[in-house]
C-alpha cells in the first residue's frame, strides 16, 4: 500500500525555509545598505552646497573687509591732516 501524507501531518520542511532565508536576507541587507549609503550621499552632496555657499560668503566677506581697511586708511590721513590744521590754526 502506498503511504499519502497529508499537509498538516507532514511536518515542517526546514531545508526550504532555510533556503528561502539563505536568499532572502543577503537580498533585504543589500537593499538596506544601498537605501542608507544613497541618503547618506544626498546628505553630503547638501553639505556641500552649504559649504560652497559659506565658502563664497567667506570671499565676499574678505573682499569687503579690504574695502574697507582701505576706506579707513583714507578717513585716517584726512583726520590727520584736519588735526594738523587745527594744530596751525590753533
């Protein structure tokens, strides 16, 4: 006589679920890993354009602080010569 298992009465098949699992994990921690490394890259590629931006506001800052050592380089040697008149006025 032939032996018929049914479904409930044949037990569990671990080689298949390890299988499955063996293919599904590297899969799912793959995904993951490349999810995390991209949003990761868009942070930094954020962060750059932050820092272009501050970098270009640093120049801006420098160039103008020039101007205006040199604006008060002028305002200094007129003040001198007032003082001087008054100096030969007085």
């Amino acid at each position: 006589m032939t032996h018929i298992t049914t479904l409930a009465s044949a037990g569990t098949n671990y080689t298949a679920i390890g299988v499955l699992l063996a293919i599904l994990v590297p899969i799912c921690a793959a995904v993951a890993v490349i999810v995390w490394n991209y949003y990761r890259l868009q942070r930094h590629r954020a962060d750059a354009v932050a820092m272009a931006s501050y970098r270009k506001l640093a120049e801006e800052a420098v160039a103008n602080m020039t101007g205006l050592r040199a604006d008060m380089a002028k305002l200094a040697e007129h003040v001198s010569a007032v003082e001087q008149l008054m100096r030969d006025v007085g």
